[in-house]
C-alpha cells in the first residue's frame, strides 16, 4: 500500500514480486499529482521487485519532467541494487 503525505509517498508492508504490480499502478497515479519523494520507511520486505519498482517510479518522474527521490531504502534493498550494479541510479536522500 502507498499512502500519501503532503509530497511524499509513504510505502507500507512488503515490496515483492507479489506486491509491485498494485504498488507501480498506485505510485504512477499519485506521482501524477505532484510527488517529490517516495518513503520506504515502513516497508517489511523487499526483493528484487522492490529495485525495479523505484527504478520504475524515477524513470516515470523524469518522463514526466518531476522531481522524485528515494528516503529510506532499507539494507536488503540497497544491497540488491548493489548487486546488481545499480546502486548510484538509486542514491536515496537522508529521512
């Protein structure tokens, strides 16, 4: 689930191949309404999904010529994007 805070774009439970479908399709209609950060805070779980989902989200926020950044990418996650050499597409701001 992905509620919203002023701008920001707060996700919430597990970001997995289960999960990332519904939450690309939430996270493209509320980036068209002004986002400027997406929030991993709260997120229980990541897989691999969880990387492409942020990847999708920053390459849908330039599309749209928007201002988008990440915020608290949990450990597993920053460690995927690692490995899979996209770390630096994925520099998440301080919460």
């Amino acid at each position: 689930m992905i509620t919203r805070e002023g701008e920001r774009l707060l996700l919430q439970g597990p970001v997995t191949i289960g999960t990332a479908s519904a939450l690309l399709e939430q996270a493209r209609t509320l980036l068209e309404e002004g986002a400027a950060v997406l929030d991993f805070a709260a997120v229980t779980e990541v897989d691999s999904a969880a990387v492409a989902l942020a990847l999708e989200c920053l390459r849908e926020a330039r599309t749209r010529k928007l201002p988008l950044s990440l915020a608290n990418l949990p450990e597993a996650m920053r460690n995927l994007a690692e490995l899979y050499a996209v770390s630096e597409l994925l520099q998440a701001d301080p919460a």
